[in-house]
C-alpha cells in the first residue's frame, strides 16, 4: 500500500498516449472494423479506409519484386548486419532511380536506407527536434507526423490545403506561421489524403517561400509516380538548388508491398546547405539508433529499381485510373458528399459531408460507424488526417467492389436524409 502513494519517478509528464491515439489511423481503423459483426449475412465488409491494396490479386506485386527477394536471400550474402545507412547496391540503385527524375546526380551517400517510409518520417521529426523548434504541416495530412512531433516534443503549427485550388498549399499561411524558430516545413506530393498531384509551378512557389524563410522542405514522396491525371508527378528535389529539400519514399506503395518495410531517407540538396548545418549528423546518428530493414531486402532492391517492366507500373495505373473514374462519377449521385478535386494521384480522394442535408448524423464519426454497422462499409473519418466533417476515401480496390461499396454508401445517404 505503502507503494501506491509513493512518487514514482518514471511518472509519464504528459499523457502522449491521447495525443498520438488522436492522430493514428490504425487505431480509428481497429476501432470501425471492429465493429464489424462476423456473424452477419450480409455482403460482405468492403474496407474503404485504408491504403493497402496488396490482398486484391489485381494489385499484386510484380514476379520481378518476389524473385529479386529469393534471389538476394539464396546469394547467402545478405545474413550478417548491415551499416546503419544501409547497403551500398541498395542505395546506389536508389541514387540512380531518383536521378532519372531530377536536373543533377545523387550520390549513393546521399541516400539512406529506413523501415519503410515511416521510419524516415521517424528519423527525420528525430533529428529536427530541439527545444524551441517548431515545423510546419499540411492540414489535411497524414497524422504519423504530428504523432511522431508530439513524442518528440517538437512544436507543429498548420497550414491549410486549399480544396477550391486543387488542395495546393495556402503559401500566405505558411509565411505568416513561420518565424525564426521554424525548421522545416513538409509537402506530400502525390497527396495523400487528397489525391492532388502538385504542378512544376507550385512546387517551385513551395522552394521559394521556403527559401525567403530560411527553412527546409521535407517532401513525402511516397507515391512517387502515382499520378494519372493532367499533372505529372515532379520531384521536389528537382527545386534542391532554391530551398534544401529532404526526400522521403518507399516501395511500399508503387509496389504495392507495404508489409516489406523498405524506405529511404534522401539529402536533395545539391549545393550542400544541410551539409553545413549538424542534420545530416543529426540523421546518421538517429539512424545508427534504429533497427534496419531486413538486409535481404536491402539486397534485393537492385533488381527491384532496375527490372522491374513498366508494364507492371501502366497496368497499376489504368486501374486507379479507372477506379477514380468509378468514384468520383458515382460521389455526384449521392447528394450529402461532395468531392471538390478529381483525384489525379496517389489512391485517396477527400468528401465533404453536407451535414444539414442528413437528419440522425451528428459527424463525421458518427457517419462512419453508422456506415460500418448498417452497411458493412468503411471509410476514414476525415478528423483523423485534420478535417472534421470530411471523409477520405481510397479507391485502389477491386474496380467492382468499389461500385458495389459507393452503392451501398448512396442507400445509407437516402435512408438518412432528412424529410422535406
Ligand atoms: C503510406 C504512407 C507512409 C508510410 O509508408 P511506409 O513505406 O509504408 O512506411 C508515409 N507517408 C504517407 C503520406 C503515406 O501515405
């Protein structure tokens, strides 16, 4: 007893259990699928929330991908550790594939290797995070970064993506958050959650506001070259000269293998600024902290960057392509969403929820759990990446289920209007 009311010193100070549970879509997703009845006969559940389309056998990985894995793992030269930066061939092919993109060559040294792109938004927050810093969001976004700034004590202010201008960056907004404590500040391009693929203009605004600021861009690259609408995809780091840009990717998505876990961490700065600073230090440091990616895959990326057909990259976007069609058509038939930007990228699309047009929902969440128990559908609450009483939606499933899914969501809409 005498214990209970003793002081114990490893008392947690701030509870960052709610800060980072409000910013988790695991956690949201868990808590809505689980509210899905097994035992009910109805058609099945159709997941709508999530960006992982790898169970669907049309989005199956490439042969080239899994024989590149067997491969590296029968060489026998991938069972030891590796360095903390990963293996050499590995991140020399990453140099290389990343310049085909760009006006300059990266160096191997330039890339490093992480667990996914997560842990490069890990290492990256990390490495920024000293007292009195703050860094700059996009609202809406993805909530790993506000997570992993809140467990690092680091200071994040928003700006806003604007939805009437195709969801590009409000860059007034970033200059009037902006002061001489401001690190960084982070792009995600192709958009996630909004679908928007960002033109070689804005994005050089972006550098040069970051630039008149005096900040870095940290650009979330993840679904490099998922774009299939007028813009095409443009590398942040093509705009390394203006502003340093840091580069964050993965195969997780372009692959469709997120359970691989095989990110990188990329210095796009060609006139060597971030040199100069302590954050390439900084990030080695951090980075010879963390447990690596599997070295088998570390080895296997070679032949991954460099075999794999374009075909496996076209026959991927026709169907997005395709499935964004299906959405953003059968979105106009249901009148309480409104879809204000055709997607064009990435697997994700942002509704606004016209709530005066519905009689017994109260908000977003309330929507979706109505939704995932009266229909078996889900959808991601849009106060999970920043904007309540909007939902996002992703489209990269099977092209006849997502019909199947938005008619089953247009029957909820009707049985929950209000009456003239
Ligand atoms: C999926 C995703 C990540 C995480 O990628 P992994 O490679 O699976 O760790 C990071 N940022 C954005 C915007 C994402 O959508």
């Amino acid at each position: 007893m005498e214990n209970k009311s003793k002081q114990w010193r490893f008392k947690v100070k701030k509870d960052l259990t709610t800060s980072v549970s409000n910013f988790n879509i695991r956690s949201v997703l868990g808590k809505l699928h689980g509210a899905i009845d097994a035992t009910d006969p109805r058609p099945p559940p159709i997941f709508l929330g999530h960006g992982d389309p790898s169970a669907f056998p049309c989005f199956r990985t490439t042969p080239v991908a899994e024989d590149s894995i067997v491969d590296a793992l029968r060489s026998a030269k991938f069972n030891g550790y590796a360095p903390a930066i990963g293996v050499l061939p590995a991140r020399r092919a990453i140099a290389e594939y990343l310049s085909s993109n760009l006006p300059y060559k990266l160096s191997p040294d330039d890339v490093n290797l992480t667990s996914g792109c997560a842990q490069a938004i890990e290492v990256v927050i990390s490495a920024l995070s000293q007292p009195g810093a703050n860094i700059l969001f996009p609202r809406p976004g993805f909530p790993a970064y506000e997570a992993r700034a809140a467990f690092s004590n680091l200071e994040f202010r928003h700006f806003d993506l604007l939805s009437d201008k195709g969801w590009e960056v409000d860059l007034d907004a970033v200059e009037a958050l902006a002061d001489d404590n401001t690190v960084a500040m982070v792009i995600i391009n192709p958009g996630n959650p909004c679908g928007n693929v960002f033109t070689y203009q804005h994005l050089q605004k972006i550098a040069e506001t970051a630039s008149r600021l005096g900040i870095m861009v940290i650009a979330d690259e993840v679904y490099d070259r998922i774009a299939f609408g007028t813009n095409p995809f443009v590398p942040m780091g093509t705009f390394g000269s203006i502003a340093p840009v840091i580069t964050l990717g993965s195969i997780s998505k372009r692959w469709a293998v997120p359970g691989w876990r095989l990110g990188w961490l990329v210095i796009t700065d060609p006139n060597g600024i971030l040199k100069e600073t302590k954050i390439v230090e900084s990030i080695h440091g951090c980075l010879s902290l963390c447990a690596d990616p599997a070295t088998f895959i570390q080895g296997a990326i070679p032949k991954i960057l460099e075999d794999t057909k374009e075909d496996f990259f076209k026959n991927i976007l026709n169907i997005l392509t395709h499935a964004s069609d299906i959405c953003y058509e059968r979105l106009k038939d249901i009148d309480c969403l409104t879809c204000p930007h055709k997607p064009e990228g990435s697997m994700f699309v942002m509704v606004k929820l016209n709530l005066s047009l519905l009689e017994d929902i109260v908000d977003d969440i309330d929507f979706c759990y109505k939704l995932v128990k009266e229909e078996n559908v889900v959808f991601l609450p849009g106060i999970t990446v920043g904007l309540k009483n909007w939902l996002r939606i992703t489209f990269a499933i099977e092209p006849s289920s997502l019909e199947d899914a938005l008619g089953r969501v247009n029957s909820f809409c009707q049985r929950h209007a209000k009456k003239q």
